[in-house]
C-alpha cells in the first residue's frame, strides 16, 4: 500500500510495477477498476478546482475590466503594478493553466 507521505520517486517506482504488470497482462480486474476510479476522481478534482480558480479570476476580471490572459501578458511583460492583487491574480492564472493542462491529460484517457 501506497504511503499518504511517501517520496515521489517511491510512488513512481510503484507505478512502474504497475505498469510492468500491466504489460505482461498480469494485472488484475480490480486493479484495473480500482485505476479507472482514481483516474476519474483526479479529473473531476481537477474540474472542481478550475471552476472555483475561474470564478476567482471572473471576480479580478470585473474588478480590473480586463480579460485574465490580456492581464497575464501584461503581467509577464512587466507592464503592470506589483501590487498583492496583481500578484495573486497572477498566481490564480498559473494555477489554472496548470489544472486545464492536467485535466487535458486526464481528459483524453477517460475518452480513449
């Protein structure tokens, strides 16, 4: 069983048994359900949380009248204040195409 704290690399060395089982047909049907499951579960976190960072970045969105991404360019570029909202909305941003990113990866496994 999989510690709640282990390092990555133990995890990862745990997954790649996984996947040698797999690849010599050797799995189980339960741990073939039991993948499913958390696959499914990642992505609707995933779905969870990037609607709750949109609703965050709608609120700077009105507040500023500008769209995140035209923000954001304007951000990297330097061309904005380095006030804590701007930081935060920066940050909220990142953290979005970090989940849309995750959630694409997640996606494209529940439709194969």
């Amino acid at each position: 069983m999989i510690e709640e704290h282990a390092p990555e690399s133990k995890v990862a060395q745990k997954l790649e048994l996984l996947a040698e089982l797999y690849r010599q047909g050797q799995a189980s049907e339960m741990a073939t359900r039991t993948l499913n499951k958390l696959l499914a579960y990642e992505a609707e976190t995933c779905r969870k949380q990037l609607q709750q960072l949109k609703a965050d970045l709608s609120v700077f969105e009105q507040r500023y009248k500008i769209s995140s991404a035209q923000f954001y360019n304007r951000f990297q570029r330097g061309q904005t204040e380095d006030s804590m909202d701007f930081v935060e909305w920066a940050s909220i941003v990142q953290m979005a195409r970090r989940l849309e990113k995750r959630l694409e990866l997640l996606s494209a496994e529940e439709n194969k």
